[in-house]
C-alpha cells in the first residue's frame, strides 16, 4: 500500500515555527516514527510552500497510489485549485491539522478544500498524520470495501 503524506506551506518549520501550537518537533523526526509504525505501509513525504506544486504532486500520485495524508496549511483556507485538484483524481484524500482550526482565528474554520476529501483529522498534533493512516488503511481494506459497496447499492435503491 503505497500513502503520500502531503504537506504544505510552512509546514518546513514544524518545531521551530510557533511551538506552543505546531509542538516543537521536526516533521523528519515524526517521519522516522511513522515509518517504524507502519511496516507495511510504503510512507512517501513531500512538502512545498507553492500551490502549484502541491497540485503536481497529487496529479502525479492521484491516479495510482491508496491514499493522500493532506496537510494544506493556510491553503486549507483559500484553495480552490487544490480542491479541484483533490475531485480531478481517484485516490482518497485525507485533511489533517496539527492544530484544533475549530479553536482558532475565525478564518481557519473554513476549508476549501474538505467537501473533496474522504475525511478530516484536525487537532490531535502530529498523531493526526498517524490517525489518518490508519482511517486510509481501513477505508481501502478489502472487507471495508465490500461495505462500501453494500452502501452504495442501498442507497442506489433508495434513490429507485
Ligand atoms: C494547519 C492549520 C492552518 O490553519 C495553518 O495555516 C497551518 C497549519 C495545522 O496543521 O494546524 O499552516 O494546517
């Protein structure tokens, strides 16, 4: 199962950048952690202060590998690309946030970019990155699959 761990502007400076919101630890260090965690599981990072290549990136990943972790930093709040980006593939798309933005300025509240994600992990610090693993390891397990598909048919004939 191959996951990219997507991570966006500023996102470079975790454990120097504002630590009593971001921690203090380097996301290099945390990486290290993940890939020990996760065995199986071949862990990819990039990190990019430009929006253009973030949306490279998931055009690059999107069609063939199981899953994005996506941290968009303030783009989360402004990018219509990044969410056309994110609907434009087929591989799931996690948004995480180090941070509760729930509990911050009004402005983080607002994502452009989670109607097109599968779902949102925010404000567990760097384990939101671990939790969002986990939910793309679920989601794209055979067995959730299946259940997947038994919803989708109830609600096909819902619809009739
Ligand atoms: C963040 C929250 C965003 O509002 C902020 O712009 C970031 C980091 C987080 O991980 O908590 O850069 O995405």
């Amino acid at each position: 199962m191959k996951i990219l761990i997507l991570n966006g502007p500023n996102l470079n400076l975790l454990g120097k950048r504002e630590p009593g919101i971001y921690g203090s630890r380097g996301f290099e260090d945390y990486l290290a952690e993940l890939k020990i965690l996760f065995p199986e599981v071949e862990l990819s990072y990039y990190q990019s202060n430009h929006e253009g290549d973030l949306i490279d990136k998931i055009h690059d990943v999107g069609f063939e590998w199981d899953g994005i972790v996506l941290n968009a930093g303030a783009y989360t709040h402004t990018s219509i690309a990044l969410q056309d980006a994110i609907r434009g593939v087929n591989t799931p798309v996690v948004e995480v946030h180090i941070s509760n933005v729930h509990q911050r300025e009004e402005f983080r509240h607002h994502s452009m970019i989670s109607c097109a994600c599968v779902g949102v992990i925010c404000g567990f610090g760097l384990d939101s990155y671990r939790l969002a693993i986990e939910a793309l390891k679920t989601l794209t397990s055979p067995s959730q699959q299946k259940g997947n598909k038994i919803v989708a048919k109830k609600k096909e004939e819902n619809n009739k």
